[in-house]
C-alpha cells in the first residue's frame, strides 16, 4: 500500500457524522439513585422495576470495569454521563411517518435510509429508536394480527409486565458484568418482541438506533421470546452523529429461544469510530446472549461491526436444550484507530448441542483487533459439536490481530474443531487479478468480499447489500 | 505475607546459614528472588496465566531440602534410559557423581553441575544466569532463582558436534517427607555447535516430591540443537518447570515435551526468536490419567524478520485427568515475513477428563502467514471401521488408533530409545479394554499384510 493512499486513508472522514438538533428533554449528569428513580418515574415503570433497577445498580457499585480485553481507553466518568435524554412531547408520539418529525426523516435520508419506501417496498416494520425513546412503530398492527409482540421495552414493561417479569435478567442477570449491571440500572430503551407459540414472524423486525444528543450514553435493552415452534428474524443497525466527546454505549441484548425456536439476530453497526486521532468514536460495551432453552432450538447471530472506537461485545450461546444449535458469524473491520475485542462464548449444556463459529477480522491502519471466543462442553454435553473459524487479514505493518480461543472440553464425546489463520491480501491473488485488467482497489474489495463471504451470506438480503458497501466504503483507500 | 510462603521462605534461611563462602553476586540475585517471591506469593487461579491450574497443593505442601544423593544404583539403572550418553545425574535436586558420566567429554564441551560452576566462579555462569529468565517471569522462577545452587551447566564451543545425547537425569526419591529441588539448567550453544539434550525425569513410584525447574538456553548463530524433555515422575510428584531459549541468527531449536508422568505438571516454554532465520519447533506429547494434571504453555516470540515457528502438541487424556494447552504466538511490529504454525489435537477417552486448549495469536505486522488448529475429539469411526473389517477386534483397533495418535509426534523423534519408550509408555497407560496384549501381534499382523 502506498504512502498516498494510507493518508488518504487517515484523512477519510466519517460519511455519516451529522448532529440533528432537536429539544432534549436531558437529564444532567451523574449516576445515583435518584437517577434511576428519575427514570423509572419517567417511564411510567411499577414499583417492582425500580428495585430490579436499584438492585442492579448496588451491585454495579460493588464491581469493577474489566481490564482483560486487549483493548487501551482511559478510564470512563461514569459521573460524567447523562443517563436520559428524550425528545420531548412523548406523549403525542406519531402513529404514522406522516407524523414523525420531519428533521428525523431528514435524518434518515442523509444516512441512505428512505425509511418510507423502505418500510413500504421491503416489508420491513422498523421500530425506530430516536435517542431512548421509540419514536415510530410501524406495522404493529400487521404484527399483532399474527399474534406477535414488536414494541419499545418501555411499553412491554406497561403492557406485558408478567412476560418482561419472567424473563428480563434471565438469560443476563443483572450482575453479570460490570456493564450489563450498569444497563439494568439505566436502560431508557430498546426492543421487545414476543413470538407465541406455532408463530413464524410473517416480516423481518428491525430497529435502526441512532445516539443523537451530546453527552449522553445509550443504554438499550432488547429482550426477544420465542415460544415452542415460533421464528423470529430480527435486524438492528446503527449510525452515529460526529461528535467530540466520547460516548458510551452498554446495551444488552437477551434472546430466550423455547423449543423448536428459531431466532435470527443480524446487526450492522457503524457507530462513529473517532478522527484519526481516534478522539470521539463510541465506546460499545455489550451484552448479548441468546438461551437455547427448549430442545432443538436454534439461535443465529450474524453481526457486520465496521464503527465504534471500542469494541467490546461477545454475543453467545447458551445451549441448554437438547440438540439445540447456536451459530455466530461475525465480520469485525477496525480501520484507523479503533480497537475490538469480540468474538463469542459457545456453552454447551445438553446433549448433541452443536455451535459454528465464523468470524473474519480485517484490520487496517492503526488499528488493533482481537477474536476472544470460548467453546465450553459440559459433562452432559454427549455427543457436542463445535466449529470455528477465525480468519484475520492484515493491511498495512501498523494494525495487529489477535485470537485468543478458549476451549474448554469436558466430554469424551465431543467434537470440538478450532482453526485460524492471520496473513495479508495474498500477493499471487492480486496478481492473478490485476494481470486480468481488474484495478487494485476492485482486486482488493473482490477479494476482501470474497473472505468474508461465508458471513455476508448469513445476513438477510437487505443487509447484505448494505453491508458489503460499509465494508468498501470503510476500507476506501486503505488498500492497494 | 501468607503462611504458605512464608514456610518456603523459612526453608531459605535455614539453607543460607549452612552455606559456605560464595561469591556475592550469587547471594544477590538469590536475595532477589527470594523478594520477588515474597511479594507474588503462590499464583493464584485468577491470573490468567495461571486460570487452569491450582498449585494450591505445592504451595501448602511441608517441602524440605534433601541433604545427600543417595540412590540404589539398580534401581537407577532400571530407570536410565539404555543409551550412550555424556551424563548428570541429581537426585532430588543434589548432584550424584556416581550416576553420572562425565568421561570423554569431547573438546569444545563443558558440562558440570552448577554448584561446582558456581564454587569455581566459572566463567558460564556468572553473566548469563538469569538473562533469560528474571524473577518476573513468574512466583516459581523467583522462587528457584532464591534457591538456585545445583543444575547442569552445559556449554559448546563454537563449531562443535557432540556425537553422543547428554543426558540430564532427575531422579525422585520416595521417603518420609517431601522434598523439595530447584534446579537450574543452563546452556550456551555457540555459533554452528550441535547437540542433543535428553532431559529425563523419574523416579521412585512412590516418591511425592515438588520439582521446580528453570532453564536457559541460548543457540548462538547457526547453532543446532534438540532438547527431549521425558517427563516420567512418579504419579504423586510436582513439576513446574520453565524454559527460556534465546535463538540468534538461523539457529534452530526443537523441542520434544513429552509428558506421561507427574501428578501436577506445567511447562512454560519461551522462545526469543532475535535473529533472521531462527526456528523454533515445539513437538509436544502428554497422556494423562487418573487425577494427573498436565499444563503446557507455549510462547514464540517473533522478534525479528524472517523466523519461523512450528507447534505440534498432541493430548490423550483418561479418567479423570486435565490437560491444558496454552500456545501464543507473538509477531513484533517490525517482524515481516513470518512464517508460524500452531496444531494441537486432543483425544478424551473418558467423560471425567477435561481438556482446555487455548491457540493464541497475537499479531503486529502483515506481512505474516499464520494459523493455528485445534481439534478434540474421539478416534475416528471410520478408521476403526477400516480395522473391524481386517478382524481385529474393536478394542484392539482403539488401542492401535490411539497409539497411532501418539505416533504422529513420535514418528518425529530421531533417537529411537527415546521414542520406544515413550511408546511403551502409552500403551502402557492405556485403558485395560483396549487389549493390550493383543496390541503387538495386530499391529505385526498389519505390517505383514
């Protein structure tokens, strides 16, 4: 890679760094009790959500942050946060696009994404989450008719307050990490879908987040049921506004798959990554963990993380039922300054339970990545199977990529396979390409294409297009 | 200062007040380990490095320090590898001048025990000991450098073939109470020497003493050396031991780890890879059974550009056992062109034992091929299937399987004593219901087909 084109590289600067001012209800800064109690109060939440809340938060204030991922920020002011901000007027919220802010949909359009025709054209219901409270729901009607449940968590914890009850905190407890107890302290929103029993969701479900004022973290809190027999392919995607100020984004995301359940989870995520100092990108601290409950159940992520300064975020499995199967397939692209720290945690419990594990890391620039994964088999785990794959291709001498596997097997009939490579753009690859007329910069995208393939091709059909052109547009100029 | 530490350290001053006039230096870097020592403590299972594996049994064990060297000569015999060898041997850590063979050492080859380097002030010792490895390295390291006083010192010229192994034995006594050994070992290849290290550890079945080993070795340019390393202790011994290799330019070091004794066992390997076309290759092999624990950390540290690792580990772990498997490698920023491999394979053959392997690599430069893989499973069904329909029986077609399996480390061990015996070994070790007996004849029949 030429010099020339590293600095173009360097100088690239976030497409999507806009900030739409729109009146914030905000909250100062600080975290105490009285800020937890300020939101529950704000949320119009009962009695009983507020102590889940306060508990999470006095254990949050026992913990300490993790420091074993290979990751380098300075410490986070946790007092310093703004732990609500909400456009005002919630009450009148839009029923219908015609209603929605018209700065929001410019929002939108600035970012590619005519949610109108989108919505319309594709099918697709998209919760659209606007800061922390969802300010457009389309479709539900549509949903409800098939019985299932798409909606912010805050009306779930109104109307659904048994089924929030009996399964929030269940498959993340609020003290599970430092930053899953800081989000059940906290969350302001996020999604909730309910799939009954026999249910095949009739439409994609997405949200797309955007984090909008300054100063203020988001806390999102996603908790998908699906019941015996029921499927449920959700979306979540995200851009961010350029901003200076380092932001801190700690979602959790708890999937609950019953027997015969099938959730797909896919995310894009391009939250801003900093400037070329890496000063202002997002910090992304999250939870994500699916429970493979009922036997045969199956739970898929598939995730296209391009953003972020920090990356930190492990969505697992746990295969609790018999043959239930767990998959992840991630493609990582850390460019500039940003850092990663993700991959998965595979827990194998029941019988025949089986995982696959893809995960493609391209790491350019200064940028440093790394693929922490765990495959754990159990006792009980008779007859598990485990395959991963942890591909990394380097571009340019000054980013690294790391794997740090796990594989812990206590069953002797276990399958367990574990395979990684790190290399560069094959030379010979190049070569075969550029002898045949193609140019450099469409070599490299084909080639890079081409290695994360196996993910894209997880990704439903709207994703996928968006993905491979975050991906070239992310990597623009930093190869040849 | 916990207690546990405290009665090792207790341990040290009672050996400090009986020891002669020594040079000071080596009194200063005891002092030293015995610091660092103090202020680490045992490790503990929430240091990563130390996740797997519990010393909780050594750090709370009663260890003194053995006073002499006595050992029935046939019963050493029956344990001493059957080779021709330039030989130390120590029992429970003391130099044994009757078990050893120092004759006919050939020009260009100094081999003592330390504590005669050490009386002498020998030239081999005083810079390079503890270059390698420092007192940080780990509790254990400086717990052995504030001990430190017996080993082997081994040094080559420059251009000098040994033609016969060298052999360090470590023989473990059983008797009333635990002792306790902190060897050194330290070696100098110079530039284009070549020589084979067998360092054999074994001892009386019942014998349920703590080993705590560090060793250097430093290949000058173009230096050759391979290093077997044949774990034998008895089944209730402790052995922690770290090795530390420094390769200049285009010298190579192979490493046989080959693990079937000891009840609690970690190895640290460390390679310094600092000059262009150094190799390192780490062949490792641990069968483990009953309630034998067996950790093996591996670390290849790419300095410079243009060097090469190679890692074959291979585990077959029964009953209750654990084994651990922890490889790294490490690319510097402006290490390019570097070629690293890791493999690892393991086979469980009871649903009791457990296996925690972790491939890490860790990468600051492009210009790299690297991969790792790592498998656990069972034998392969077809492959059994394969030897069902020649008649041999199930069990039987396990047994060769698994033997098999070994069989891909040790096809790579030049010195065939060596590989005998550690074949032996593993069948010896295998589950009653593969058929032991019947193991040579299928596999005589097999090679006659």
């Amino acid at each position: 890679m030429s010099t020339q084109e590293m600095e173009q590289l360097v100088q690239r600067e976030y497409k999507d760094g806009f900030v739409t001012n729109i009146e914030s209800e905000t909250l100062p800064p600080g975290l105490d009790e009285n800020t937890i109690a300020f939101i529950s109060n704000k949320k119009g939440e009962p009695e009983w959500m507020l102590e889940w809340r306060l508990k999470a938060y006095r254990q949050w204030l026992k913990m300490t942050p993790p420091s074993w991922a290979h990751l380098d920020y300075p410490p986070i002011d946790y007092q310093a946060i703004s732990y609500f901000s909400a456009p005002k007027r919630p009450e009148d919220r839009p029923q219908s696009l015609d209603e929605v802010d018209p700065k929001l949909l410019e929002t939108y359009e600035k970012l590619g994404i005519p949610l109108h025709e989108r919505a319309a054209l594709a099918g697709v219901a998209v919760d659209a989450v606007f800061d922390s409270v969802s300010v457009v729901t389309t479709f539900k009607a549509e949903l409800l008719e098939a019985g299932v449940v798409f909606c912010s968590i805050s009306e779930a914890i109104r109307d659904y307050p048994e089924l929030v009850k009996r399964y929030l905190g269940s498959v993340v407890p609020q003290a599970d990490n430092y930053f899953a107890a800081l989000n059940s302290a906290v969350f302001t929103d996020g999604s909730f879908v309910y799939v009954p029993e026999g249910v095949v969701c009739p439409m994609e479900l997405s949200t797309y987040f955007r984090i909008n004022a300054e100063n203020t973290g988001q806390f999102e809190r996603t908790l998908i049921i699906c019941e015996d027999r029921a499927q449920v392919s959700y979306l979540e995607g995200c851009t961010a506004p350029m901003r200076d100020e380092n932001q801190l984004h700690a979602a959790v995301v708890e999937l609950v798959a019953l027997e015969d359940a099938y959730i797909k989870y896919s995310t894009v995520q391009n939250w801003y990554p900093g400037d070329e100092n890496g000063v202002g990108g997002i910090y992304n601290f999250v939870t994500k963990r699916g429970d493979c409950r009922g036997d045969r159940s199956r739970i898929s992520w598939t995730q296209v993380e391009t953003g972020s300064a920090i990356t930190w975020k492990y969505p697992s499995c746990v295969l609790r039922g018999k043959d239930s199967i767990g998959e992840f397939y991630s493609v990582a692209v850390t460019n500039g300054r940003q850092q990663a720290d993700t991959g998965t945690k595979m827990i194998h419990i029941g019988e025949g339970t089986r995982s696959t594990i893809v995960s493609k890391g391209i790491s350019a620039g200064r940028a440093e990545q790394a693929y922490r994964g765990q495959v754990k088999v159990g006792p009980r785990a008779k007859g598990a199977r485990n395959f991963t794959q942890c591909d990394s291709l380097l571009i340019g001498d000054q980013c690294g990529a790391h794997t740090f596997p796990y594989m812990e097997i206590g069953n002797s009939t276990a399958q367990v396979e574990h395979e990684a490579t790190t290399s560069k753009i094959g030379e010979d690859q190049l070569f075969y390409c550029r002898a045949r007329g193609i140019s450099e910069e469409d070599a490299v995208n084909m080639i890079v294409n081409g290695f994360c393939k196996d993910v894209f091709q997880e990704l439903p059909m709207e994703f996928a297009v968006e993905a491979e052109a975050l991906l070239n547009v992310t990597l623009e100029g930093a190869v040849g | 200062m916990s207690e546990d530490v405290k009665r090792f350290l207790d341990r040290l001053s009672e050996r400090s007040a009986n020891r002669g006039p020594e040079p000071s230096w080596i009194a200063a870097r005891r002092q030293a380990g015995a610091a660092r020592f103090e202020a680490l403590g045992f490790p503990h299972r929430r240091v990563e490095e130390w996740k797997y594996t519990d010393v909780r049994n050594i750090a709370r064990g009663d260890f003194v320090l053995a006073k002499e060297a006595e050992f029935s000569p046939a019963t050493a015999a029956t344990l001493a590898l059957p080779l021709d060898a330039h030989k130390l041997t120590f029992v429970d850590g003391i130099f044994a001048p009757r078990l050893s063979d120092l004759a006919d050492l050939p020009d260009g080859v100094q081999l003592l025990p330390l504590s005669q380097a050490l009386e002498n002030n020998h030239e081999a010792v005083g810079g390079p000991l503890g270059r390698l490895t420092g007192v940080d390295f780990s509790p254990f390291a400086a717990l052995n450098t504030a001990f430190m006083e017996e080993g082997a010192v081994l040094r080559l010229a420059p251009r000098t073939v040994v033609e016969k192994p060298i052999v360090l034995q470590f023989l473990s006594r059983a008797g009333e109470q635990p002792v306790m050994s902190h060897p050194r070992i330290l070696i100098e290849a110079g530039a284009r020497s070549e020589a084979t290290v067998i360092e054999h550890h074994t001892g009386e079945v019942a014998a349920a003493n703590f080993t705590n080993l560090v060793e250097e070795i430093m290949l000058d340019r173009g230096a050759i050396l391979t290093h077997y390393k044949l774990l034998e202790s008895p089944e209730q011994d402790s052995h922690v031991a770290s090795m530390h290799m420094e390769l200049r330019r285009d010298s190579r070091f192979t490493s046989f780890n080959l693990c079937l004794g000891g009840g609690l066992v970690r190895n640290d390997l460390v390679s310094e890879l600092n000059g262009e076309g150094a190799e390192v290759i780490y062949q490792g092999l641990f069968h483990a059974q009953g309630r034998q624990h067996v950790d093996n950390h591996t670390l290849a540290n790419h300095n410079s550009p243009r060097v090469r690792s190679w890692e074959n580990y291979k585990g077959i772990l029964d009953d209750r056992a654990r084994g651990v498997y922890n490889s790294k490698v490490v690319v510097k920023r402006d290490s390019s062109k570097i070629v690293a491999e890791q493999h690892s394979a393991n086979l469980l053959l009871s649903d009791r034992a457990e296996i925690d392997t972790k491939p890490e690599l860790e990468i600051y430069n492009d210009d790299v091929q690297c991969a790792h893989g790592a498998t656990t499973g069972q034998l392969d069904e077809e492959a059994v299937f394969a030897l069902r329909s020649r008649g041999i029986d199930e069990q039987t077609a396990r047994g060769l399987l698994t033997l098999a399996f070994a069989g891909e480390v040790m096809e790579q061990v030049g010195l065939d004593v060596v590989a005998e015996r550690v074949e032996l070994a593993v069948a010896g070790k295998l589950p009653d219901r593969y058929h032991l007996a019947g193991l040579v004849e299928a596999a005589v029949a097999l090679n006659e087909d």
